[in-house]
C-alpha cells in the first residue's frame, strides 16, 4: 500500500498544509456548508491541485475534518466496575462531544440522508464508532448474556442516543439541550436495566 501524500518528503510543510486544509473544512461545516476540497483550497490559501494531493474528494475530506476520528474509547482513564455507570460516563461523553460539535454533526447526518448507501459507507457517522464506545462500556456483561443479545441493547442503546436523537428531542420534541442529554441518559440507563431484569428484547422471529 502507497503511503499518504503528507508522509512523503517535507512532512513538516505537508502536515502544516494538511491541517490548514482540515482546519477549513471544519470551519466551513461549522457555519453548515458542505465544503470540496476546491472549497478548502480556497479558504486555506492552498492550490487546487496541492489540495487534491491530500484529499482526492469530499468523502475524504469530511472524514479527516470529522471531530470523532481519532476517538478509540469514552471511558475515563480509571473507568468504573459498574456497568451502569460505565454506560452513563460513555453516553455522558458522547453527548458532551456531540454538543462541542454539533453543528459538524448535524451536517455530516444530512450528507449522510442526502448520498447513496455506498457513498454513505465512507462518511463518518456509517463507521460505527459509537457502537465500538457502547459494546465496551458493556463489556462487564460477557459471561451474563450472550454476544447477540449484547450487540441487540448496544443497537438499542444507539438509537436512543447520538446526532439523530439529539435532532429529534430539540427540534422535534422540543426540549433543551440539556434535557435533551439527560433523555438520552435515561433511555440508555432504562434500557440496560430492562435488558437486565427482564431479558433479552425479542429478537421479531
């Protein structure tokens, strides 16, 4: 596999240009746009075809600007024992790093509605990141329930949580943001417990 463009050569000059092109892209999904790589080009004081060296398309572009891309874990650095409470620190997390950058969020959720399932595939928010964050802060439960039950709550926990549902509560629903982060809270919590005390939800066979 050929290595990236930046790692080649004057890297300390290519990494400056690469963040200067990161950089603009996250400033012009900031005030909502959908910006090319011509857009960041123009924005960074980067040449067109220096951009295209770095990010041969949109899709490319949004994923280095996304602000959850180097995110490997949510638990805090001595994460609880508890699986209740390691669940809430992890959507408590989510929700904190959603709000910090919503305005990115919402946009990459409308790109992802507006694109076709393959080019939804490379978009940040079709990575599954959150339910690598979930199924870890679940992780107590191997021993307890069986694999497909644990990734059947981690989905559920996911659809109550996130971008979507942040959307949903605030402009749908009506509430604060702070009410909005407390619902999805308790929906994780409820839905945990539910799994907990009364078992698996029916898988619809």
């Amino acid at each position: 596999m050929s290595r990236p463009y930046a790692d080649i050569g004057r890297t300390g000059q290519k990494r400056r240009t690469l963040d200067a092109l990161v950089a603009a892209a996250r400033q012009l999904i900031a005030s909502g746009a959908s910006p090319t790589v011509d857009d960041a080009a123009v924005i960074a004081g980067v040449a067109r075809s220096t951009a295209y060296r770095y990010f041969p398309g949109q899709r490319e572009l949004l994923a280095a600007a996304h602000p959850e891309t180097a995110r490997t874990s949510l638990l805090p650095e001595s994460p609880p024992a508890d699986v209740a409470d390691r669940l809430d620190a992890v959507v408590v997390e989510f929700t904190r790093m959603i709000l910090e950058s919503e305005a990115q969020q919402r946009t990459m959720l409308r790109l992802s509605l507006e694109q076709t399932l393959d080019e939804q595939r490379g978009l940040p928010l079709r990575q599954g990141r959150a339910i690598a964050w979930l199924t870890e802060a679940l992780s107590p439960l191997q021993g307890q329930m069986e694999e497909r039950d644990i990734h059947r709550l981690v989905l559920a926990i996911r659809s109550a949580t996130g971008i979507e549902s942040l959307v949903w509560l605030t402009d749908v629903g009506g509430l604060s943001r702070e009410e909005a982060v407390a619902s999805q809270r308790w929906s994780a919590g409820a839905l945990l417990n539910q799994a907990l005390t009364q078992g698996p939800r029916p898988t619809g066979d």
